[in-house]
C-alpha cells in the first residue's frame, strides 16, 4: 500500500516523482508526458498551479468558438470550452439556422440567490418567534461591514426569514437568506454574511442555539433566466430533413413532450442542454457543477424530473423555449484570473452578469434544438460519428493520406470505428 504523510509540503517536483514511481511502471515516460503539459510562461504555470492542491501538471481541454449566435438583436462569437465532438459544432449550426429567424431572445426573470444558517433551538419556539423582527435588524447590523461594499453597487441582503423545520428534525431551525450579489457570483460574500450570522444568533441565544452550519445553496430558484425562439412554421422549411415544416414542427413537439413526461429520456435531454451551458461557463470561468446541480434540482421540483425546454404551436406560430436557474459572475474568481477566462469575457463584449445568463441560456437551447433536430431527421449518430471520425483516425494512428482517404469513403457512408478499421486494414493492405 502506497500511502504517505506531509504530501502537500512536497514541491510540485517531488509529488510528480512520488506519484510516478509509486503508481507507474514507466516513470520517466510518465513524468515526461505530464511536464509535456507544463506551459512554457512560467508565470502562467504558476498561476493555474494556484487555482487547485496539489498540482503538478495541466489537463488540457479544447477551446472553440460558435459563431453566428444573434442574441436580442445582437451579434455574439461564443467561447466554449468542451471535450465531445459534435456539441460545438452543432451550436454553430443552430446558431446558423436562427440567424435568419430572428435569432434567440434572452431574458432573465429575477437574480436572488439564497444562503442558509442552519441551527437547533433549544429553547421555547414562542421566544424566538417573538424576537425574530427585532433580530432581523441586529443580524443586519452586525454584518454591517460585510456588506456594505456590496450595498454601494447595489447589492446586498434582500431578506431574513426564519423557518421552523423541527417537524421533520427535532429542534432544526434555519435562517433562509436571500442576497442580490450583481455581477459577482457572490459565494465568499455570501457564506462570510453567514457566518456573522450564526456569531450573532448564538451571541443573542446562547443557551438556545447550536450552529449547525452557514452556507449558500446552489439551488436558486430565483436567480433564472428564460431564453426562446419562434417563427411561422412555414418558415421551418430546408431544415426539415425529408419531412414537411408542419410534420417537422410536430415531431419536434412530440420529441421535447417525452422528455416532459419520461425521466429517463429528459435525463440525456437536459443533458444536451447542459453540453451547451457547462461549455460556456468553463470558458468563462465560472462554476458549471454548481450551475448543473441547480438546473437538475430546478428540473425535479414539481416531484418528477422533467425536460427544462419546452416547445409549443400555435396559431402556426412554433415556439422552442428553455427557462433555467443560473448564478454566474463576471466579476472576481477565476474570471479575472485566469487568461482566457478573462478572454472569454472579452469575446462577449465584457457582459453584465445578466447579459451572460442571457447568452449562456441561448446557447443550451441551441444545442438542445440541434440535438433534437438531429434525433427526428436523420438520427443523433450520423452527424456525431462525422465529428468523431478524426477521434477514430487518431486511434488507429492515421498518416495524412489515410486520413483523406477515409475522410473521402466515409462522405456519404455511416460512420462506425469497426467500419474506419475495416478500411484503414485494406487501405494499408494495397
């Protein structure tokens, strides 16, 4: 068993060799591929070395651009950040087909993000329910000096409320509270406002309250945005594949209600949406677990999980839209430290955190109308396995005459890895 004490104090060298010859039978072949990894600023490296623990090399993801995003009348190139074939590709493609529709519309309904102190109350709950508007003001006041440079551009503490959970826990409390963190994701100001929270709360009670816990929560609700596009049906015809605009409108429909009703076709469905978001907000900077979690929770909040886009027809009028949770920041954090966050940023105009809710939630519902098109034409493998061919090509260690070559059999063939070995083995038989 390979166990050690004091890793941590290691340098990033001496964690590389311990790993390396503890873990690996070629240990300087391993360590030759992860310092291949290393960027050549120094300074850079030691910045992204910053951003986690224990670091010794870098994993490398593609960055790419979808152009052509039209977004509230306003031209956009949006920076996304994914390993999967096929996802920014086929936001380029909606993002083409829109273009001429009248592209995407965006709006976010409302910003509020919550925090929790979570604590037991031991006393008689008539005290606390008797003194709550007079702590309100107290926990206000005392975390005066945390807000107040949040206050100034407009944020802050929204609201206090005091929820009695003790019928599912015995004596479980919690202070719910609501924030405005405006361009900032907000995490540190609001867990440190906590914090404060529960000092004051066990200052004003201290025989009565035990602190469990002060944290924000990732699931807001509140904090959400609507994106949508419409046209004519009529105005669907030549990208319908062998179908009618009416029939195409229809199966579309029919496609995104499954995934209303059946879980387990909305999991892969909100999936898609996700590829799109979580791109962006890698790119960004910005924290797609959190926002993932949110949107699944936000899925499932009616008792069942359920699709997070929505399509409707009427009056011959067709409707995608998607409404989803999203707390992003454009200000602190990762994005401004790290470069192509920062450039990302730069591509989008510099956006508000508002404008880049609005332009994230575009994105998903591209890849989520790509993704559903594709089902309902010509199949979700023809267009992916396209993209992914120069992965297989990779694989079987392709020369650049081979990789023409097959690029050139498989044009108008089905895509499968057995099918480019199959030809790659006669090709270099010849």
């Amino acid at each position: 068993m390979h166990t050690i004490k004091g890793f941590s104090k290691l340098s990033k060298e001496e964690k590389m060799q311990w790993v390396a010859e503890h873990f690996f039978e070629d240990t300087a072949a391993v360590m030759k591929d992860w310092q291949g990894f290393w960027h050549e600023n120094e300074d850079l490296q030691k910045t992204i070395d910053g951003f986690s623990e224990n670091t010794f090399s870098n994993f490398p993801i593609p960055f790419g651009v979808a152009p052509n995003f039209i977004i509230n009348g306003k031209a956009y190139a949006i920076p996304m950040a994914i390993e999967e074939s096929s996802v920014v590709a086929a936001a380029s493609y909606a993002a083409k087909i829109w273009m001429i529709r009248g592209g995407f519309h965006a709006e976010v309904v409302d910003t509020v993000k919550i925090g929790q102190v979570h604590f037991l109350w031991k006393g008689e709950v008539a005290e606390l329910e008797a003194r709550f508007e007079g702590l309100k003001t107290i926990l206000r006041a005392e975390a005066a000096d945390i807000t107040a440079r949040m206050e100034k551009r407009g944020g802050g503490i929204l609201d206090i409320e005091w929820l009695n959970m003790s019928e599912k826990e015995t004596n479980y409390h919690q202070l719910k509270v609501s924030f405005e963190t405006c361009d900032s994701m907000g995490a540190n100001f609001i867990n440190s406002v906590l914090e404060q929270f529960a000092v004051t709360l066990e200052s004003q009670f201290p025989e009565q309250v035990e602190t469990i816990m002060s944290i924000l929560s990732n699931f807001t609700p509140e904090c959400l945005v609507r994106a949508w596009v419409e046209c004519p049906i009529t105005d669907l015809e030549g990208i319908c594949g062998e179908d009618s605009a009416s029939v195409f409108a229809e199966k579309f429909y029919k496609a995104v209600r499954i995934a209303e009703i059946d879980p387990y076709r909305a999991t892969t469905h909100n999936k898609g949406i996700y590829n799109g978001i979580d791109a962006v907000v890698l790119a960004t900077g910005n924290d797609f677990r959190a926002i993932e979690a949110c949107g699944h929770t936000y899925a499932a909040r009616k008792g069942q999980y359920s699709s997070l886009s929505h399509c409707s027809i009427e009056n011959d009028v067709f409707r995608f839209e998607l409404e989803v949770p999203m707390a992003v920041g454009t200000v602190g954090g990762l994005t401004k430290l790290h470069p192509l966050a920062k450039r990302s940023l730069e591509m989008l105009g510099q956006p508000s955190a508002r404008e880049l809710m609005e332009i994230i939630a575009a994105v998903g519902l591209a890849q989520n109308f790509a993704a559903v098109r594709s089902l309902i034409t010509t199949g979700i493998q023809q267009g992916h396995m396209k993209m992914h061919l120069q992965n297989i090509l990779q694989h079987f260690n392709a020369k650049n005459g081979e990789v023409e070559a097959t690029m050139k059999h498989f044009e108008d063939k089905k895509v499968s890895f057995s099918g480019v070995r199959l030809f790659l083995e006669e090709l270099r038989n010849v």
